[in-house]
C-alpha cells in the first residue's frame, strides 16, 4: 500500500525553522503546514521558512495562512498591504455605487481585494488561504467575528464568497471557506468558551447553511467549533451528525479541517480532541501553536489519512494552478477606485 501523510496541518514556532521541527516534520509527515503572526518578519526570510517546511517533508506540501484582511491577517505592513475588514470593505464599496450597480461593484471590489491578496501569499510561498469567511452576521454575532463576515444576508454571502474563491484561485492560492457549517449565530468567542444555537433545521438550512452548499464545490473547509443543538450536544467539529450534515445535506466533498484544535470551546486533552475529531469525520487535525510537545501528542492521535481521505486530499491539491496574469498594480488602482466611489461598472 501506498504511504500516505499524516492527517494533520501544523504550525512552528518563529521566523525560522528549527532542527527540532524539521526533523519532527519528517517523521510525522503533516499534510500540510499554517503559519501565523510569529512567523512573519519579511520576504525573504518568509520565503526561506515555506521553502524550509516543503523540504522537510520533501514535497509541495500546501502552506496555509489566515489573510482575510482586517483583523484576522497575518502578513502586515510595511512588507505588505492592510486592508479593512471584509464587512466593513463591502459596506464602502456599496455605498459608493452607482445606483443599481451595488451588487456588481461589491462583487467585483470582493474579487479584486483577494486577488491581490493572492498575489502577496504566492510570492512568498503561501498557496493556502483560510478565507473566505462564509459565515452569515447576525445582529447578535460576536464581535471576534462579526466584521470578518461578508454579509447578512446569506445569497450575499454565497455571491461575495464565490467573488473572493475565486479571486484567490485567478491568483494560484486554494481557499479553505470556513467555519462549516455556519458560525454567525455564536454569541461567545470560539477562543475562549463554546457557543451552543439553538434554532432548529430548518432556519438553519435557510440561513447559517446555505451559503457553505451553494459553495460546496470548494476544495478545502474548515470546522466551527459551535454546538448545533438541533443535530447534536457535542461541537459540530466533533459530531458525526453535523459532519454528516456536511456531507450530505450540504453536499461539501472536498476536505473537511478543524478549527484550531487549541481553541478552549473544546475540552479534553489535545490527543482526545484530535481522536474525537477524526472519529466524527473531519479529513485533517489543525494544530496552530508551533509547540513541538503538543504536536507529537496531535500526531501520534491522528496518525496517517487513510486511502480514500489521501485520495481527497490529492484532489484538493489538484486545484492549485499557476496564478492568471494580472497587472497588480492596475488592479490595486481599480479597487481604489471602486472603495471611493470613482469605480464604473
């Protein structure tokens, strides 16, 4: 049989990789890697880390960041752009629409925001975004996420997410839409305690739901660590009734990650959660700290994917592409443009 990887994304600790690591990610050979704020300085030197995570398990291997914009980005400046928050993007570019035209406009400027995104991930050797967020806000959303999503509305959302897909992968960097199946309705912060919703199925396939199956196509998504208490008492990321959900209702078959096993809505220890996890049907344990201690004890519980989930992975692999040509800089201008309500449509 042929060997397949471990079924987990992993983190490091700094701006450079050490002895320690690379040897650890040889031997557990992680599917993929996702870097954060501590690993950024530069460039070049981040650069020299995503070519040094790849050698390490002597493949391409994916790289993962989370560059949504606003809050949630990890590549800042002065090496790279800032940009607003997604919500907050898409409210100014409406506004400043042509009347009639805000649908095409907020589209359009979603599209140009992640494409140029894009083009700063892949020149550093990042082809993984965890973007976009398809979550629908709502009037009680947290405030850790509320300004991340893209909209109330959930057509809007599916529309606005597609825009920013897309735009990722003109660009050559896969998106991973999160948090499945729907994280609008938490009113407590996924870091540091578990939401429990309460609506029932129905509502929530017409709202919360709807934007992840009009996007089901997608290669990569990621959990939400929220109990659905019309499915289940446990976190959807570990219930094999929402995962279920996932697959069949839903219709996503693309590979299914964790949330960042670390987050405290989850209990136990990190070997029960990414047991747990694996168990209700996610593809991929995500594990986000850099701390070697934690991530031996994910591995050894996640071990290797098996046959048909390699066979998943692959499949996602196979929507990477050299990125379209684009004349960034005209395309910056057009945003601008677009943002000040100067844009023609």
């Amino acid at each position: 049989m042929t060997a397949t990887n471990g079924a987990t994304i992993f983190g490091c600790a700094g701006p450079e990789l050490g002895a320690d690591e690379a040897a650890f990610f040889r031997d557990a050979d992680p599917w993929g890697f996702i870097l954060f704020a501590r690993n950024v300085e530069s460039p070049d030197q981040l650069r020299r880390l995503t070519d040094g995570l790849r050698a390490s398990v002597g493949r391409d291997a994916p790289v993962f960041v989370d560059q949504e914009g606003g809050r949630v980005q990890r590549l800042r400046a002065p090496h790279w752009r800032e940009w607003l928050p997604p919500l907050e993007m898409v409210r100014l570019a409406t506004a400043g629409a042509p009347s009639g035209h805000a649908r095409i406009v907020a589209e359009r400027a979603v599209w140009l925001r992640y494409r140029i995104i894009a083009s700063e991930l892949r020149a550093v050797g990042i082809d993984g975004n965890c973007a976009p967020c398809l979550d629908v806000a709502t009037g009680a959303t947290h405030e850790f996420l509320k300004n991340r999503c893209l909209s109330d509305d959930p057509a809007r959302v599916a529309r606005l997410g597609r825009a920013a897909a897309n735009g990722l992968l003109s660009g050559g960097v896969l998106p991973v839409v999160k948090h499945m199946p729907g994280h609008g309705r938490a009113t407590l912060d996924t870091h540091k305690a578990l939401p429990t919703v309460s609506e029932g199925a129905e509502v929530l396939a017409s709202t919360d739901f709807a934007p992840f199956a009009a996007l089901s196509d997608m290669p990569l998504a990621m959990t939400a660590h929220i109990v659905f208490s019309a499915f289940d008492a446990r976190p959807a990321t570990q219930s094999p009734e929402v995962v279920r959900l996932i697959r069949d209702r839903i219709g996503f078959a693309g590979v299914l990650m964790t949330d960042d096993l670390n987050m405290e809505a989850l209990s136990g220890s990190l070997a029960q959660r990414t047991a747990a996890s694996l168990a209700a049907g996610c593809d991929i344990a995500l594990h986000c700290k850099g701390d070697l201690g934690q991530m031996i004890e994910v591995a050894a519980a996640a071990g290797r994917l098996d046959t048909a989930t390699q066979a998943r992975a692959d499949a996602a692999l196979g929507w990477r592409r050299e990125p379209e040509y684009a004349d960034i800089v005209q395309l910056e201008s057009e945003l601008t443009g677009l943002l000040d309500g100067q844009g023609h449509v």
